[in-house]
C-alpha cells in the first residue's frame, strides 16, 4: 500500500497563524501507523499517480480557484480507478453547494436559498421580500473561506449594483437571507470519522462580523452536543455521507431546529487541536480505513 496525500500547490497561503497546520498532524498519524505515503499536489501534473494504491484526501484547498480544472483531475483520477478516501464521485458532487438543494428535497432544513445561474440577475427586491428580511448574503456556489461573500442592505443594496452584476456574471451564486443567529450566538461544527460522531465545535464571529472563519478573526470553542443534536445530525451523515472517512456538519439550531449550511466532504479543517480524542478518533478511523 502506497497512499498519496492530497495537498496543493501554494501550500500555506490558505492557512492562518495560531492554527495549526493539520496536513502535518496527519503526516505524524500516518508516521505513527507505519503508512508508506507522500504529499503530493494535485495540480501538479509531473506525478505519476498510477505508483499509488490509493489517494487520501486531505487540503486541495485551492480547488474553488482552479474548479474545472480540479474537474478534470477528478475525472483524470476516476479513469486510472485509483480508490480515493473520501470517494471521487462524492467529491466532486459535493464541490458545488447546489448539492444542498438535494438534501432539502428530502426533508431536511436548509438555510433557504435561491440558486443564481451565471449571468442572470434575479430580481434582488423580491428576494428580500421571499426571505422576509431585511439582508442577504451572496456567495459562489463553488467556494470556501467566505471567498466573494457579499451582505448587502434592503435600504441601500442598489449603491452595490454594480458590484453584485459584477459578481452575479462571473459565476453561479446564491442568495440566502442573513442569519442573524450566526453573528450572534455562531456556527456548530460536527465532525465524523467513519460515519461515527468524534467532537463538535462552536464558530463564533468577531464583533462587528458575519464571518465565522478563524481568518476573520472568529472564535473556535469545543462543545458537547445534545443526544438530540447528534441524532438528527446522524442522519444527514446516513443518507449523505455514508461509507466517507471524514465529514464535517457545519449549520445553525434556531429554535429547535438545525438549518443545515455545509456538508463539507472534500478539504474540511477538522479542528482536532480543539480535542485529543478527535486526533484519536481521526487516527483510529484511518486505521480502521486502510487496514494498518
């Protein structure tokens, strides 16, 4: 067994100090399990990747910028039939967010959202009327770390026009209302190795921000969910990410009920410095995987 690690090429620029750096957290797990392996860059198109039995994937994190080409490595991928921890096929069908439209249509809540096609402007007064609010949040349907993440304002969102026109016509996007209740109280993280829960974290914005992510400037607490919680969630790993090694619930409990924001499957930070049995968990779920 000879297993390559799927990282990317500008390795670091993705990453923020006082967080540390989980491609070197598996490369000391792996060490540990006695795994032939090599960090490879999945861009880099000198790597022979038929001398691998398998590929784990761990931080394409650049994937969003360079999408139809991370498309054609992952069909690239699929016809050399390397196995490829999570799946291929689930990857790329979870690299664009409209997959959450599918798991609304069967029965779970999601932030309600309107799906924008590339070069269309939907009628944006209507949308705040269809969310009944007063702000909405515009974000690619291929990204990651809030990249071209837009709020704008009922009262002044024409001041923006051009800027959304400019955005809308680049690439597919979509609306959602903004959720106060993530600004406010934060975002739950729950991580899975091997379909089982292993630890769970709050994100909380900075103040003044609607951006939970560490680079800017939120705040990651470790928490312990509810039975409730890790029940329903449970079941959006069942039918969504069955037979994955990693997965990541990212959402929002609003009275009693979880809006569900990403299911991330491809490159999630697993915030295992916020747990010891998580790093435990992660290292017991690759053992368990590759059979080591």
């Amino acid at each position: 067994m000879r297993i390559a690690v799927i990282t990317y090429e500008a390795k670091g620029s993705y990453a923020i100090e006082d967080v540390p750096d989980e491609d070197k957290m598996l490369e000391a797990i792996l060490s540990e399990l006695g795994v032939v392996f090599r960090f490879e860059i999945w861009s880099d198109t000198s790597v022979d990747w038929s001398s691998y039995s398998h590929l784990l994937m761990k931080s394409p994190w650049d994937y969003f910028d360079r999408y139809p080409e991370f498309l054609a490595w992952c069909q690239k991928i699929k016809t050399l039939g390397i196995p490829v921890v999570n799946d291929i096929d689930l990857i790329i069908r979870n690299s664009d967010k409209r997959y959450l439209q599918e798991i609304e249509d069967c029965g779970f809540s999601i932030v309600p959202t309107i799906f924008n096609d590339k070069g269309q402007f939907p009628d944006i007064e209507a949308c705040f009327k269809k969310f009944d609010t007063d702000q909405i949040v515009i974000k690619p349907t291929v990204s990651g770390g809030a990249k071209n993440t837009l709020k704008i304002q009922r009262n002044n969102w024409r001041e923006q026009q051009g800027q959304i026109q400019n955005l809308l016509a680049s690439e597919d996007f979509m609306l959602q209302p903004f959720v106060k209740e993530v600004a406010e109280i934060g975002e739950v993280s729950y991580l899975f190795f091997n379909e089982k829960f292993s630890h769970a974290v709050l994100k909380s914005a900075k103040l003044g921000e609607f951006r939970v992510q560490h680079f800017f400037g939120g705040q990651i607490h470790p928490i312990d969910p509810t039975l409730i919680e890790l029940v329903y969630i449970q079941k959006i790993i069942d039918d969504f990410a069955s037979d994955t090694l990693y997965a990541r619930v990212d959402g929002v409990w609003i009275k009693g009920v979880f809006y569900l924001m990403e299911l991330e499957l491809i490159e999630p930070y697993l915030f295992l410095f916020t747990s010891k049995e998580g790093r435990e968990n992660y290292k017991n779920a690759i053992r368990e995987r590759f059979g080591v």
